[in-house]
C-alpha cells in the first residue's frame, strides 16, 4: 500500500510527458499531451483498483471480517483489549 501514490505520480506524468514529448516530435501541440494525460489517470485508477483488491483479500486471509466462522474477527479482540 506504501507505493501506491508513487504509482499514481509516476503514470499520471509519465502519460503526461510522453504525450508532450510525442506532441513535439509530430507537431500535434496539445492533442497527444491530453491522451497521454488520460491515459495515464486510467492507469492510476487500475494501480487504486489493484491495490485495493490486494487490500481486501489480505483483510479476509487474516481474519478481520466479522462473519468469519470458526474465531472471533481480530477487530473484536481488538476491542476487547482496549477495554481492558
């Protein structure tokens, strides 16, 4: 989770700034920059949407879903230790 706002930088200006570098080499001025620029929040949004999965499946592999059957969710001994 620590990487995933580096993640969001990096394609958000490296679509960015391929789409300039592009623009100059073919001389299509801000047409290329603002499809890099798309193109680069589409795949920040799918390094969130990734991240998040990762996150959830973790939660439900160590337990912290309340449903769980067979222990208790780690969040209610959680609880149970803060009242002590």
């Amino acid at each position: 989770m620590s990487t995933v706002g580096l993640e969001i930088v990096v394609s958000v200006l490296f679509g960015f700034l391929g789409g300039r570098w592009l623009d100059g080499r073919f001389g299509t001025d801000p047409i290329l920059a603002l499809v890099g620029l798309v193109f680069g929040i589409a795949t920040a949004a799918r390094f969130i949407y990734r991240a998040a999965k990762r996150s959830q499946r973790a939660l439900e592999r160590d337990g912290f879903e309340e449903n769980r059957t067979g222990r208790k969710a780690r969040f209610e001994l959680d609880q149970q230790e803060r009242r002590r």
